[in-house]
C-alpha cells in the first residue's frame, strides 16, 4: 500500500468514475483500475461496488476512504508546513457559494481580495448546499459560502454576517405599508425558485403556505424573478445584499418585514480537516473587514434555517 494508492481510491469515491478519476490522477484508467484492485486484495476488502453507475463505495470501503482522506490530508499539512513561510501567502483555495449569494457578496470583495493577495488563486463555482456539502465530504472544494447552521458534526461553520429578507412587490396597496406582517405574505401568491435551493426552502417556512395555489414555481434565479415581477406582477422575498443591486425604480418595490425580520445566517464552511487553514483564515479576515460596514445591526430579527 502507498500514497499513490491512497489517492487513487479518494479519487474514484469523488468523482464516481473510473476515466474521470483516472485524468485526475494522471494515469490511465487500466493502471488506476488495477492500482485499487490491489490495494482491495492486500486489505481484504471490497471497497467499491462497480455495478452502481457512478461507482459508489461499500459501507466497509467508506471507511476505508475517509480513513484514506485523513491520511492524504496529513501529509498535504506535513508538506505545508515544510514550506510554510510567514511573510507569504500563496495558493489555491476551490469555493463552493450558492446562488443566492455569489452574485451579490462576489463583487464586494473578489477586486480588493486580487489586489491584496495576487498570489492566492481563488477558483470559484456556483452550486447548491446540498452539493456544497458533498463536495466538502469529498474533498473536491476546500470551503464552502452558505447559509447555516447545517448540522452537519464533520463540519466547521464560521459565521460571516447576518442578512435581512425583504419583500419585492408590484402591488401597489401593499407598497404603500410601512412593512409587511408574515399573515398578509401568506395571502399573496409568489414567485419562487425552483426546488434545491435552500432560499426557497426558507421562504416557504416564513410563509408557511396553506395551499398550493399561493405559489408560483419557476426555475431560475432571483434576478429573473425580479425581472418577471417588473414586467408582469407579483410578490417574492429576496436577501438584503441584492437591495444593492435594484434600480431606484425598483427600491420602490422593496417592503420590509415588521419585527421580529426574518433572516439568514452567512456563513464560510470548511472540512474539519483543516487544510489551507491559513488562505482560509486569510479569505475569512478579508471578507469580514469588508462586510462590516455593509449590513446593518440586527436587532429582533428570527434566523430561519436552510
């Protein structure tokens, strides 16, 4: 048994398939087909169950796996620290941020975060919690932009900021109100996205709605909610970032929640491994500097989770 070995099988558990863990690795599917087989023989032990499509691990190879994760991360630290100097701060960091935040928080700290750290390369895409939180397990991301908490025991949750909802509306009855009570939300028919986002999963909690007929569910992204109420009507709730965003036209349309608001919690999430802690805590510091003068204090606000 070796590293390589070790690599080989944390690969194929990512990505579920032999050719495309085989290119990550640099070899050719035979070798890597052959490599775990091996190791499977020395261990005694069927790690993978290769009639699945992906391949998916055994309950005994999952172990095996994680065990392997814990080793590989070991020695990534061991390799860190060997190079690690003070007065440097350099690397990769792959970010997973989900859609209801990337558009809105992405701008506000990615042009000050290049200058300030050229040489930390942050290679960012756009997906859901529930693949964010995959992808953690897997070790394909280093850290995670989300809201929380997620209950999640194998996870680090480091709390970024505190964001209001808002509701956006085309009625004119409504926008004449100093906000919004939950029971009168509940009345109006909205504009959703599609199901897999935890955003609309909060909203549904804050209305709590009593049939189907109040909802219109679309697939897209607040934006084109937007875009859709400005030209056709309707009601939708949105986060505070985006007020940054709307036109002064729109502001317009902007109502807030009486107290207690509801809001979500924004937080950096990481596996509890703790690889590339310091560009972590880098991103984290700057992000924070960055955020505190953008969001108001909250006082009697209800955090609604994912």
């Amino acid at each position: 048994m070796n590293i390589q070995q070790l690599e080989y099988i944390v690969a194929l558990y990512q990505y579920g398939n032999f050719a495309k863990a085989a290119e990550k690795c640099f070899v050719t599917q035979p070798t890597l087909s052959m490599m775990i087989k091996k190791i499977e023989e020395e261990l005694d032990i069927i790690i993978f169950d290769r009639n699945k499509n992906p391949v998916e691990p055994t309950d005994d190879g999952l172990k095996i796996i994680q065990q392997s994760q814990k080793i590989l991360s070991e020695i990534e630290l061991l390799k860190l620290l060997a190079k690690e100097d003070k007065t440097i701060t350099k690397g990769k960091l792959k970010i997973g941020i989900i859609p209801t935040i990337a558009p809105y928080l992405l701008p506000l700290f990615l042009n000050s975060f290049a200058k300030k750290y050229p040489e930390i390369l942050l290679e960012i895409q756009e997906t859901t919690t529930a693949e964010i939180i995959e992808q953690l397990h897997k070790g394909i991301i280093d850290i995670g932009i989300l809201s929380t908490p997620l209950e999640d025991s194998s996870l680090l949750e480091k709390k970024l900021f505190i964001e209001r909802f808002f509701v956006y509306t085309s009625d004119k009855i409504l926008r004449k109100k100093k906000n919004i009570s939950l029971k009168e939300l509940k009345k109006q028919s909205l504009w959703l996205l599609r199901e897999g986002h935890c955003f609309r999963n909060q909203i549904l909690e804050i209305c709590q709605p009593q049939n189907s007929n109040s909802i219109q569910f679309i697939a897209g992204n607040l934006d084109t909610i937007i875009k859709l109420i400005d030209f056709h009507g309707g009601t939708t709730v949105i986060p505070e970032l985006m007020l940054k965003y709307l036109s002064k036209e729109q502001i317009k349309k902007v109502l807030p929640f009486e107290k207690p608001i509801p809001a979500r919690e924004i937080s950096m999430v990481q596996n509890k491994l703790f690889i590339k802690e310091h560009l972590i805590n880098t991103l984290y510091d700057h992000i924070i500097f960055v955020m505190k003068d953008e969001l108001q204090d909250h006082k009697k606000i209800k955090l609604i989770h994912p």
